[in-house]
C-alpha cells in the first residue's frame, strides 16, 4: 500500500511538472541549439562573443581564464591578449566589469552570473532567448522577449542581427472587448550588420561556450562513460560465464 502511494505522489508529481512547463513563458516555441562543445573553433569564438558582448554585465565566476587556454587550445599570451579583459592574472574568475549597484540601478535587478545557465535553462532555451528579441515602444528598452516577456535586458546584439518586430495572426472578440493572438513570426525592420545565417551561428557559438562553462569536463566524462560500459560489459560475459559453470551440475 505504501509503494502504490508513493507512485501515486510521484505521478502527480511529475503531472504537475508537465504544467509548470507548459504554461511557461516561450513554451512550444523554443528552437534546437544544436551546439557541439567537441567543436573547439566554435567555443574559440564563442569564448570571443562572450567576452564581448556579455561579461560587461553577467560574470561567469566559477571559470578560470587559465582553464580555457587549456580546453579551447589556446596560449596564455592569447587569452591574455584577447579575452583577459576583467581580470589582471591568468588565474583570475571571469568576474564582472559591471558593478553591482549600478546594474541593479539601471536595469532593475543585478544581471545573474552565467557559470551554470544553460545546465539550469537549457541551450534551446539560450539560443531562442537570444534571438527573440522584437522592437516594443512600452518597455523601457525599447524592446521585448518572446521567450521571457518583461525581461529587463536590453537587446545586447541589436547592432549583429538588427531590429525585427514580432508578427501575430489574431482576430477581434467584440463580445469580450479582446483580442486573440497567435505568435505567427518576427519579421525583420532594420537590418545588422551580420546576415541571419551569420546571426545564426554568432549565436550558436555563443551558446556552445556557456554549455562548456556550464560542465567543463562533459566531454572527459563522456569519454570516461564508454570506458565504464565496456568494463560492465566484460564483467558481465565474465560473470554470467562463471554463473553457467557453478550452475552447470544443478537440474
């Protein structure tokens, strides 16, 4: 009775989950990354967006600067050079350049540390967050997110993709003095200076480096894995053998 009352629990449970994530914001619309995090060239250049574009006011303070020269192949010198822009030594954290008050000032709430965001959001989540921004003359900034509506980040890669407003097929209820929308597509009101393939893969990129900041040692740990599932698999055949040998006299 027990058992069946815990699997009862543990069905409401996840009924409930399936809820939760239904009815979040962007649910359904979330397009597939299809990062790679073996492509060491893409975690280069997205190693280059972040830096760029991001760590002025996220930090990822769980990275260590000498950690990606080793995994992104790169030198000190040129991590130094081209990536060190918040730190003075190569064993430094990718620490803000933002302070703090400010940020919360500005924009309202302190922009959170992307170490471990796409393990908690998702890299599907990433990549359309990043690209569903649309031109919105109520919000503060100019701007909205399909994917997180309200959000209080501006639209940081304005200049790369450009602006693009969002595009609805909806149809008037006058009984009800409402409006029924459905999100048809965003279409495009003022070109950037990247193409949206270009756009396309700038994102990507970027959303490759914080998948491997989010578990530096995925890759190590998947290679670990076969190892782990070859070794079963011969302690199987081994002990299933010596299993029919102890048992090869018994009726």
């Amino acid at each position: 009775m027990r058992i069946k009352n815990i699997a009862l629990a543990l069905v409401v449970g996840m009924s409930w989950v399936g809820v939760s994530l239904a009815a979040s914001p962007g649910a359904g619309l979330l397009q597939p990354a299809n990062n790679d995090v073996a492509n060491t060239a893409s975690l280069q250049r997205g190693a280059r967006n972040f830096v760029n574009y991001c760590l002025g006011c996220h930090s990822a303070k769980y990275v260590r600067y000498s950690r990606l020269a080793a995994d992104l192949g790169l030198t000190e010198s040129q991590v130094i050079e081209n990536l060190l822009f918040t730190g003075t030594s190569i064993h430094d954290t990718m620490e803000v350049a933002l302070p703090q008050e400010a940020a919360a000032r500005w924009f309202g709430t302190t922009p959170p540390d992307l170490s471990l965001i796409a393990r908690a959001r998702g890299t599907d989540y990433i990549y359309t967050f990043l690209k569903s921004f649309y031109l919105d003359p109520k919000r503060p900034t100019g701007v909205n997110n399909l994917v997180l509506p309200g959000t209080s980040m501006p639209h940081v890669l304005w200049e790369l993709q450009g602006y693009q407003a969002a595009v609805y097929d909806g149809e008037s209820d006058p009984a009800r003095d409402a409006v029924h929308k459905k999100f048809k597509g965003f279409e495009l009101a003022q070109p950037g200076l990247l193409s949206p393939e270009e756009f396309d893969q700038f994102v990507r990129d970027t959303v490759n480096f914080l998948d491997y900041i989010a578990e530096p040692m995925q890759l190590q740990r998947r290679k670990l894995g076969f190892y782990v599932l070859g070794f079963l698999l011969v302690f199987f055949v081994l002990a299933y053998a010596l299993k029919k040998e102890y048992w090869k006299d018994v009726k």
